[in-house]
C-alpha cells in the first residue's frame, strides 16, 4: 500500500512520542521497539528511513518519500491523506492483529512500494494501490467511493517475504465501496477477489 512536493519539516528528538506538541511536524525515522504514539500536524519519512505509528493521531497527512524502507501505520487516525511512493521493503496500514477500525479522512495512496497490506479501514474517499512489486493485500477495508489496485507491477521476491502459497496473488476480499472496486492491468498476476461488495471487476 503519489507524492509531489514535502512541506518543511522540523525534526522531533527522540523524546517519548506522548509528550510531543499537537502542531508538530514529526520527521518519522524510529523502529517498531519505538513507536511514535503522539499527535501531530503531519509526518513525513525520510529515504532511508523506517516509520512506525501505533496508537497516533495525524491531523493532517502522512507522506513517505521515495526510498522510505518500512511504514507501518497501526491503530492510528490520519484525518487528510496518506501518500507513500517507493517504499522499498514493507508497508502495513491498519489496527494490529485486524481488530478495531483506523480513520483514514482521505485517501490511502501507494506506488512503487513492495509488500502492501490495507486492514480494516475506514476510509472517506479512496484507496489507491499502483505500480507496487511485492505482496499485496486489502481486506475488510470501507470506503466511501472507490477501491483501485490497477497497473501494480510482475511480484519480485525479496528474501524478507517469506514463503506463502500463491504468494504472487493479488488478494482483495471483503471489502466494501461506495462506487466501483477495481482490480485490473497488473501484469498477469493471479488474483483472490472474495466476498467484496460490489464486486470487484478485473
């Protein structure tokens, strides 16, 4: 699971993420033993960098720049977009374990990333999966218009995916939509379309 330009950003020192101030601009660049769990105006990732999110509010938008390493967007509420292009190892947005259900106010947007998993989100517009290499799936997503996983490119296999059955397959399943799910143009790739309303067209 796009970007144009960043805004300035100011970087946040390795503090406890609860105490930062409500109108920071987080430069997000942590591991998962250190989640950021603050609230803030907008976070951006570095290249390089890995961000991890849990438990966070995010009042405007969260952007990773080409050649972020991992973004993990868990149990937090992003009210605007998130917009990750190029991540180079592994995306995850949703609750942990798939158990409650995030706020996206926006769009969710990922291109040219690898390994993209949408949970159980909540989200006001669309959600948009592009040109990605890796594992994708999107499951038990709401989505007030539309679903498109389109053009996503042949699966490359990294040492870090691990191994799973037909671990090439786009999987999209339970899903529901406002308008129209679309899962088309992604090179041949197989595809586990279930139980999504309305029907995904491929």
């Amino acid at each position: 699971m796009v970007m144009g330009t960043t805004a300035a950003a100011t970087l946040v020192a390795p503090v406890p993420a609860h105490a930062a101030d409500p109108g920071t601009r987080l430069v997000c660049d942590n591991s998962s033993a250190h989640p950021y769990t603050g609230t803030y105006k907008s976070v951006t990732v570095p290249k390089g960098a890995s961000c991890f999110l849990r438990n966070a509010v995010v009042t405007g938008n969260v952007k990773a720049l080409h050649g972020a390493k991992n973004v993990f967007i868990v149990n937090t509420r992003v009210d605007r977009n998130i917009m990750l292009r190029g991540v180079t190892r592994n995306v995850k947005i949703g609750p942990g374990n798939c158990k409650i259900d995030p706020i996206a106010g926006n769009n969710i947007k990922v291109t040219r990333s690898h390994n993209v998993l949408i949970c159980l989100m909540s989200v006001d517009n669309n959600i948009m999966v592009t040109r990605n290499d890796g594992r994708i799936t999107l499951t038990a997503n709401k989505v007030d218009n539309n679903i498109s996983v389109t053009n996503n490119l042949a699966y490359h296999h990294l040492a870090s995916d691990g191994h799973h059955k037909r671990i090439a397959a786009i999987r999209v399943r339970h899903n529901v939509a406002g308008r129209h799910i679309r899962v088309t143009g992604n090179d041949s790739r197989p595809l586990i379309l279930r139980h999504n309303t309305p029907t995904a067209t491929s």
